[in-house]
C-alpha cells in the first residue's frame, strides 16, 4: 500500500485549516496513497479559548468533512487528532480518527499520555485542556493492522509493545512536536519504536507556530521496521509518500525473532510502580 504523511501548519481559524487539510488530502490521493495520515491538532491550534471555541462533537462538522473527503477520494484516511467535544466533561479529549474509504468511521483513539512538562522554561499542562483517554487502539486496512497513538504517547514503549501484542504492523504517530525536544528526540524515539518492534511508522507532524506551546518541528517520517527512514518531510507544509509492504514485515520478524525471545516472566515483576 501507497501511503502519506501529511505535514501541517494548523493556526486559530478551523474553516482555514480544514481547507488547507482538503487540499493536502486530495494531494496525497492524486499521489497514489491510500492511507492519509494527518498531524495531531489537525482542526486547530491555539491558546485554551480557542481550543473551546473550535471543539466539535462526533459526529460532528470536523468529522463529516474528513469522511466526506473518504469517500471522495476512496482513501483511508487518518485525522491525526481533533479537538473532540466530550459529554458530561469540561476538558476536551484530543481524539484521532480513522476513516474507511467509505466515509465509516472505522477507529477512535483518544490520546492516553497528556503532556505535562516545563519545555525550555515554559510550563505546559495538557491535562489542564484534555481528558485523558482509557484504551488503546488497534484498526485493520487492507492487509494492514494499525496501531493508533499521539505524540507523546511516543514516549512510552510499553504502550507500543502492547499494539505490537494486538497484532500491529503500522504504528500512526500524528504529533505536534515542539522543537526544544523534538530536535533531539523525534528521529531517535520514531525509529526506535519501528526497530524494536519491527513495524513501519507513519509519524505527520505539525510545523511552525502558534504553539499552543512553543514552534512545532515538522520533520514528518516513514520508517520502515528496520529504522531505515524511507521519507523525510522538509521544512514546509506538504506531503511525503511511501510504500509499505507487509512482506517485509514477515521477513525481517522471521530473521529476527526478537519478539519471541522476550523474557516476559522477568520484566516488571518485583519492581515498584514508581522510582
């Protein structure tokens, strides 16, 4: 399968960004992909009110627009995330959802792992916008299993060990990396996660300001499940595309059956929760 990244430069007014998210969409459709990954943040960025303001139900105007886009393009589409109003809840849940070609709305993911950090100086409480989801997610597309996370989620290993175990061979990293930390670590946890469990990784970012932070890096990727970056997104707002082939998959965990030589009757067992 033919697939693409797409990298963003998602900004306050939703109409822009959805407009601007349709013509990177048919764009990659009229490149031959048939999975569209978007970043994370994909309908809006921006301070709290604007977050609010822009958040929709789903079904709701975001989520119709990109099933109709679907079923325009008979694509698989992956919005990366979306600022999804929530019943009986204040905060909003940042939601990925994937689409069939039919415009069905195939997977929901809501993002497990909030970022709350100090980047460079600056406090950033994710949580204080976003309830945090309770599952995680695996979704089947035309001989491909995808496993569905968001951007700091890519921090931690065992939830992406536990895709692989549901049978994953894609994992979907649709972020919106800051630069302070994603010019040291994007590249080096992106293709770690596709190393060790041996699986293509589909990484669409989000580029440039307004934050809600500080600048996101862009640097959008697709790994192949030895770590070879297969495509780079430059500096700028685009698409990249690669194919994807489980074949490799199978090989390259037959030659090296790493998984199988896991000593799971060691790990955790014993140790404190935290330290």
């Amino acid at each position: 399968m033919k697939v693409a990244a797409l990298q963003l430069d998602s900004r306050q007014d939703r109409q822009a960004n959805l407009a601007a998210l349709e013509q990177g969409i048919l764009a990659a459709a009229a490149d031959g992909a048939r999975l569209i990954v978007t970043p994370e943040y994909s309908d809006v960025r921006g301070d709290s009110a604007a977050l609010q303001a822009a958040a929709s139900t789903v079904p709701g105007p975001v989520s119709e627009h990109i099933a109709a886009l679907a079923r325009r393009t008979g694509c698989w589409i992956h919005l990366g995330s979306m600022h999804e109003r929530l019943p009986g809840e204040a905060r909003l849940g940042n939601s990925s959802l994937t689409f069939a070609p039919d415009g069905s709305l195939a997977a929901r993911y809501r993002k497990v792992h909030l970022y709350d950090a100090v980047v460079d100086g600056l406090p950033y409480r994710e949580s204080a916008d976003f309830a945090p989801g309770d599952s995680l997610q695996t979704v089947a597309a035309e001989g491909l299993t995808l496993g569905l996370s968001i951007c700091y989620d890519l921090r931690f290993g065992e939830l992406y060990r536990t895709l692989r175990a549901r049978g994953a061979d894609v994992l979907l990293v649709p972020a919106a990396f800051n630069v302070h930390t994603g010019r040291d670590h994007w590249e080096t946890l992106l293709r770690a996660r596709a190393i060790e469990n041996q699986c293509y990784v589909i990484a669409a970012a989000q580029i440039g300001g307004p934050g809600p932070g500080l600048p996101c890096l862009g640097r959008s990727m697709i790994i192949d499940p030895w770590g070879t970056v297969l495509a780079c997104m430059p500096d700028t707002t685009g698409h990249i595309t690669a194919e994807l082939d489980p074949a490799r998959v199978a090989r390259l965990r037959g030659a090296l059956p790493a998984w199988d030589h896991r000593r799971t009757d060691l790990y955790f067992g014993g140790l404190p929760e935290r330290g």
